[in-house]
C-alpha cells in the first residue's frame, strides 16, 4: 500500500494502537523496570499480540526512543511559547510551576528514573537520552539567551550554557528528591526555583 492510500482513518488507528503501546509500556517499565518489562508482558498489558507490537515497533529501545521524542516534543513546545510571550522572563517564571509539578509527579518521575538507570548501562538508550537533552538545552539555551537580552545583560554563549546546566540539574534533581523525600514541599520548591531561575536572568 502506498503513502498515498493510506486514509485518516488508517492513521488514527494506528496512531490509537501506537499510544496504546506506548501507555502499556510506560506502566510496564515503572511497575518491572527495563529489563523486567518484555515485550511479552508489554503485550498482554495493552491486549495486543507481541507480533503486532513488533509492526510499530522494532525492540525495546525503539518504544523508549518513542517515549523520549514525545517528552522532547513537549518541552520544545513549552519553549517555542514562552519566547513568543510578549515577556520572556514572565513566561519563564510562570511555567517554573508547572515544571516542578511535573517533574515530582510520581508517575513520571519513576518513568524518568528507569530511563535514565537503563542509559547508564546501555549505550543505544544513552544516546537517545543524550541526543534528546542536546535539544532540549539548546531550546532553552535560546530562550535563556532573549531574557537576559531583554533585561538588558549580557548574554554570552558561556553565560547561558552554565544557567541552563544550573537549571537542568536543578530540575534533573527532583526526580531522586521525590524518591527519597514523598511529602516533599512542592509550594516552597516552587518559590525556590522561580526565585533562582529570575537571579539567573537579571543578575
């Protein structure tokens, strides 16, 4: 069948299948970890026969590229909105809130961690987590380098590549954070950031 005659219908039907993959995964990977999740146990989470999941995806590591790229899609959106807010350092401050709520979110933060423990060891999943950060902190980079711009400071390659390593471990922090202490402040962590983050702009 040829691109052409593919119709919409066919496309949201594989899309549904393939976010239904995707979801499976995701639990599977939080509840088993990487090695525990199998396709086999992925299978019979989504109700799909391991041969399907093969159809959209070609190994394990093809379903956390998936995973990546779509949390990757997200941050980018995230930073193409806030340098076309009418002031960059307001949206910056604003989204700091969503960010940390997001980041401590259970759920996703024992997604994160099995990610990243799995890249440590396996160097295929090290480089789709390493190509994705490489995006993501030149988005953020840019975005970094119009605030300081607008508030009238330097903004210097080197000077923004330290402020967004600040803020990405800083963020990258909450995840062992949200391990280790479960009735973690998030207003205060909130306060926090916002207030490094306008520092690291203005000063």
């Amino acid at each position: 069948m040829t691109d052409e005659a593919i119709s919409p219908s066919d496309c949201s039907r594989a899309e549904a299948r393939r976010n239904q993959i995707l979801e499976a995964a995701e639990a599977c990977f939080r509840e088993y970890g990487f090695h525990g999740a199998s396709i086999s146990r992925i299978s019979k989470s989504c109700g799909m026969s391991a041969g399907h999941i093969y159809h959209y995806f070609e190994n394990k590591e093809a379903i956390i590229a998936a995973i990546v790229a779509n949390d990757l899609d997200r941050l980018l959106a995230m930073s193409a909105e806030m340098r076309n807010a009418d002031n960059v350092l307001d949206a910056l401050i604003d989204r700091v809130a969503e960010g940390v709520v997001e980041q401590l979110e259970s759920r996703g933060a024992g997604l994160k961690l099995e990610i990243a423990a799995e890249a440590a060891r396996n160097p295929t999943v090290a480089e789709i987590v390493r190509g994705a950060d490489r995006r993501c902190t030149a988005s953020l980079a840019e975005t970094f380098r119009l605030a300081r711009l607008a508030a009238g400071k330097s903004a210097t390659p080197e000077e923004i590549a330290r402020m967004v390593e600040v803020v990405a471990a800083m963020f990258d922090g909450l995840l062992l954070r949200r391990v280790r202490q479960a009735d973690i402040d998030t207003r205060e962590l909130i306060v926090g950031f916002q207030s490094v983050i306008r520092c690291l702009i203005t000063s």
